[in-house]
C-alpha cells in the first residue's frame, strides 16, 4: 500500500513539474516573439542595418525591464480592484487614480522606447516611423469620433 501512494505521488510530481515547464516555458517565448517582431519590423519596414539592430536591442531591453516592472503594477492594481468587485464597491477614486497613473507611465515608457529607437535612425529612417506615427494617430482619433 505505501508503494502505491509512493508511485502515485511520485507520478504527480512529474506531471506537475512537467504543466510547470511548459507554462514557463510557454510565457518566455511570447516575450522573447514580441521582441523578434519588433526587431524584424525594425529590419524590414524601417530599414535598420545590423549596427543600429545591436543598438535597438540595448534599447529593448532597457524598456522591457521597465515595462515589466511597470506591469506588475498593474497586476497588483487589478488585485485591488478585484476585491473592490467582490466588496461591491462600484467606484473607488483611489484605485482609479493609481490606476491611471500607472497606465500613464506604461505609456510613457513606451514613447521614450520609441523616442530612443528614433535617435538610433537615420533621416530617412525618421521620416518612416514619423509617417507611422502620423498614420497611428490619426487612426486613433478617428475611431473616437
């Protein structure tokens, strides 16, 4: 009988070790395709050429870092705002305004990223992502309309 549980415990452990590798493994390769996206964007449309890449990565990694601690505090945030749900507390200011402080910086980490990624251009390079930009912001605002 004691073998049994042994086998049975032992089965476990592999299995959930196993779920475990593959959901870290998993959510490493989303942040790693997310990176080569905007390496091969970078390579492709914008024509960056293998110095400014090497550079381009430095910068990447600095912002993922930052956004990556940045994004933590959203999760504890919703944490927060999901006990306001489960208290039915419809509106609480202080959560709403931490929230939207860290949206802010989120979004501010991500223009310097691409205010840092613009100062590793060229003239013509500028002129690409300006275009992008414009044509970005423009689609915005329409759709608020």
């Amino acid at each position: 009988m004691k073998n049994k549980l042994l086998y049975t415990i032992i089965v476990v452990l592999i299995i959930s070790n196993v779920f475990v590798f593959l959901v870290y493994n998993r959510s490493k390769g989303l942040k790693k395709s997310e990176f080569k996206r905007e390496m091969t964007y970078l390579k492709n449309r914008i024509g960056f050429s293998d110095d400014q890449i090497s550079e381009a990565k430095k910068e990447y990694t600095r912002y993922s870092e930052e956004k990556n601690s940045i994004e933590k505090k959203f999760r504890r945030l919703d944490l927060s705002i999901m006990n306001d749900i489960n208290d039915k507390i419809d509106t609480n200011s202080t959560n709403k305004d931490r929230y939207y402080e860290v949206a802010k910086a989120l979004n501010k980490s991500k223009m310097e990223h691409w205010i840092n990624i613009r100062k590793i251009s060229n003239e013509k390079q500028v002129e690409i992502l300006d275009s992008i930009w414009s044509k970005t912001k423009k689609r915005i605002s329409s759709q608020r309309q």
